[in-house]
C-alpha cells in the first residue's frame, strides 16, 4: 500500500518517506506533525505488512530480508531526504545507510527513543508490544551503562493484529500505568503503534514515544 510515495523533491519542504508495516501509523505520524505545527515536513506512506508477518515467521529480521529492505530503501532514497522505518522489527536495517554522503538519511523511529534514553541515567522501562521486536529493542536500548528495563506487554499485539484497537490501547496504558507505580522514572514506548496512548496521560507522567521525536529530528537536521 503506498499513499503519497515519490512526491516531487522541493527546496522548500522536507519529503519524508515513512516505511511502515501497519496502515493505523500512517494517522499517527500525520497527527504527530499536526501536533507539532511542521507544516514544512511532507509525508510520504509506504505501507508493507508482509514485510513485520514475513520476520514473525522467521523469528526475527533474517539476512535475506535485510538484504531486500536494504536494495528497497536504496531505490527510494533519491526521491526523498529522510526515510522513517517506523517498525522496531525492522529498524537495524538503517545501520547499513550510515554514511554521511547518502543521498538521503535512513533513520529508526525508536532510535530517536534510545538517544533520549541514552542522555540521562533514570531507571527506564522500555515497553514493547510484539514480541518479534525484543531483540532488536534490547540491541538498540541497552547499550554499555545503560540498562533499561525491557518488557513485553502481554496479550497487546494478539489484539492489535486482531484488530481490537481499544484493546490494544487498554493493554498499553495499563502497562505504562504498573511501570509508574513499581517506581520507573521514566517509561518508553518502542513501538510507534503504541504512541496514542501517551496523550492519555498528564505531561509529567506521558511516556516517551517515537513518532513527535523522529520528526523533530528532521526538523532538526533540515535547519543545521
């Protein structure tokens, strides 16, 4: 499914390409720039939910769909100047777009979400939904002095493919809300599937989420 995909290069916007494997990102990315006033950011939506059900199957991200992503990612990267992989499961493919000369910057939502992690010691718990995500989130979390917690949420992804979004969002809230209570000073959200539920929380207790920090860091880069 694409929507928006290979909008013509402009000087006067940022295009960014959002790789997702679930179509319900495509709302959350674009309420996420709504929310932040980027009206200079464009947005693009590619949609491929085989790719996530293909590494499900798998046990993970195999070599011979990194392979793949990395040639479809390269294919793109001409028409754009940031691509998103929205999908924790698939995100350590970006490690291979590392280079400053790339045509256009290949970048993992939640890798956003470690660097905001990484810059203070707080006792962390990082939430994940699906459990095929759990090694590449623990790979990208905890790194040398930085142990956050990682756990999966139980039952959360079996509603979210079953498409019982309110279930889903229930699972998740209920999750950030034991974290608080069992004493996190701070509560990730990996997956970007999990972002609406921070808004149902007062400022000073919101979990940290992927989609307002990966765009930001295409404000950001634009403007240096």
């Amino acid at each position: 499914m694409m929507r928006d995909i290979f909008q013509p290069k402009s000087q006067h916007v940022i295009n960014i390409a959002c790789l997702h494997t679930a179509a319900s990102n495509i709302a959350i990315f674009d309420d996420a720039a709504r929310q932040l006033e980027l009206n200079h950011l464009q947005l693009s939506h590619l949609v491929m939910p085989h790719l996530l059900a293909e590494a499900e199957a798998s046990g993970g991200l195999t070599a011979g769909l990194h392979e793949r992503l990395v040639a479809l990612l390269r294919d793109l990267q001409p028409h754009f100047d940031v691509i998103l992989i929205t999908c924790s499961t698939l995100g350590p493919v970006s490690e291979a777009f590392t280079s400053s000369r790339q045509p256009c910057a290949v970048w993992r939502t939640d890798g956003m979400l470690a660097k905001a992690v990484h810059q203070s010691a707080k006792k962390t718990v990082v939430l994940c939904a699906a459990e095929s995500t759990l090694g590449a989130t623990r790979a990208l979390f905890c790194t040398d002095g930085q142990t956050p917690e990682i756990r999966l949420i139980p039952e959360a992804w079996q509603r979210f493919k079953a498409g019982d979004g309110a279930g889903y969002f229930h699972c998740v809230r209920t999750a950030v809300e034991h974290a608080w209570q069992q004493g996190a000073e701070r509560v990730v959200l990996a997956q970007s599937s999990m972002a609406p539920v921070a808004q149902q929380f007062p400022p000073e207790r919101q979990p940290l989420s992927g989609p307002h920090l990966a765009l930001l860091q295409c404000h950001q880069q634009a403007n240096r």
